[in-house]
C-alpha cells in the first residue's frame, strides 16, 4: 500500500498538468473566430486556487506541490465557468 501512495504522489502534479492543458485546449476549440469573447473569472480562479492549494497541501501533511497544482486546476474550472458581467476591459464610466 505505501508503494501505491508513493506513485500517486509522484504522479498526480503530472496529471494535474495534463487535465489543465485539456481544459486549455477545450476552451481554445469551442470558440468560433467571429464569436465574441466574453470575459471570465478564470486568471483570477487560478490565484485563488493556487493559495487555497497551498493552504491544504500544508495542512494535510507537507504535499505543497500537489496542493498547488490540484488547486489551480480545480480554480480554473470554477473561474471559468462564472462570466463578468457588466463593463468590459475597454469601457469607461
């Protein structure tokens, strides 16, 4: 069993990496070129699910490295999926 535990440490930070990239590559390909783009919370997901990883990761025994990871995967997809409503990046009140 401890030889089980100690792959899925080594392996998790690799497969946090490569769902993140197909999370990438989904949203790249769902977009149509003339279609307009509507902002999300998705940068600002990743931050916070970066410090929140980091928080776990640390409390549940020193696994900073996965924490991080899973937590900016896991914040990308909520950031993602909330649209900014309201005034855009080029508009001014």
């Amino acid at each position: 069993m401890e030889n089980v535990i100690d792959f899925l440490r080594a392996a998790m930070p690799w497969v946090a990496m490569g769902l993140l990239l197909a999370v990438f590559a989904a949203r790249h390909a769902g977009r149509k070129k003339k279609e307009k783009e509507y902002d999300n919370y998705g940068t600002e997901g990743m931050c916070l699910g970066m410090c929140f990883g980091t928080a776990i990761g640390t409390a549940l025994g020193n696994n900073t490295g996965i924490g991080i990871t899973l937590g900016m995967l896991l914040g990308l997809a909520v950031g993602t999926s909330i649209k900014k409503e309201g005034q855009g990046n080029d508009q001014k009140k």
